[in-house]
C-alpha cells in the first residue's frame, strides 16, 4: 500500500471571512473552490509559506496545525495523475503590517495554481461554488472552530 501523499491548507481569516481560491490547474481539479494549498515539500511551515510568496507574492506565518488528516477523494497530483491524499489544514496569518483588500480578494493569485481568490463569511462559504466535499467539510470544521475560539477572534 503506497503511503498518502498530504496535501496543505491554510486556514486564514481576516474579519470573520476565509480566504479560499478557486484552482485554475490541473485540468481536473480546475474550477473548484478550496483553501489554499500545496503538497508537502519537507518543512510544514515553509512549504506553505514558499506557496504564498511564489502564488499571492506575500508571506505567510504557519500559527499550528488545526486539522487533522482528512482524506481526499479523488486528488490528483500537479501532472494529473491520480493519488492517494489527505488534507492536513494550519491555521495561519497574513502578515499584520500587509494592508489587503478583502472585498477585491487581496491577495490575487499568479493564475499558476489558482485563478481566483476572495474572502467569505463563515455563515456564506456556499457563495462560492463548487467545492469539492472533503474540503468544502473541512471549511465549516474550521469556522466553527473560529466562532469557537476567542483568542483566534480577537488575533483576527
């Protein structure tokens, strides 16, 4: 049995909206809404954070591990090739000094991995659309862990 391949999310909310993208590649997975994201690379932390500077050219600051393991239907890798994964979502920052418009999608994405990008309000993640499962399951998880979470309000 081939071990999962695990996939990164970042779990970023600013104003009790999440910022998730809409992914332009590969080719199957093109058209969906998700939370940003990237294969493992080695280092947690800094293959997130190398996604964010090459993608949406701004840091990112890896807070912790929010979510365990959740497995992914039907995830293919950068080549298009099916594999077995799973999500592993961080809970992380934007830089504080970084002034971004939420309503215009700040930050915008290079169009490599991603098209699109936007800030939604953890009451309205169905305003974008579609999600796959797995993820669209994993974005409430985080919401309600936020609207859970005081300390997490009051760093937003």
């Amino acid at each position: 049995m081939s071990e999962d391949t695990i996939v990164l999310g970042a779990a970023i909310i600013r104003d009790s909206r999440l910022f998730v993208v809409c992914r332009s590649r590969p080719a199957s997975m093109a058209g969906y809404w998700e939370l940003p994201g990237i294969e493992l690379d080695n280092d947690e932390r800094n293959t997130l954070d190398d996604l964010f500077k090459h993608e949406f050219g701004v840091s990112l600051n890896c807070v912790d591990q929010l979510l365990s393991d959740r497995t992914l239907i039907g995830w293919n890798n950068a080549d298009d090739d099916p594999v077995r994964a799973a999500l592993r979502v961080w809970r992380c920052q934007l830089p504080s000094e970084g002034t971004f418009d939420l309503d215009a999608g700040d930050p915008r994405p290079s169009g490599y991995r991603y098209d699109d990008a936007g800030w939604v309000a953890l009451d309205e993640l169905d305003s974008v659309s579609p999600w796959r499962d797995e993820v669209r399951i994993a974005a409430g998880e985080v919401a309600d862990y936020y609207l859970a979470d005081v300390v997490w309000q009051n760093a937003d």
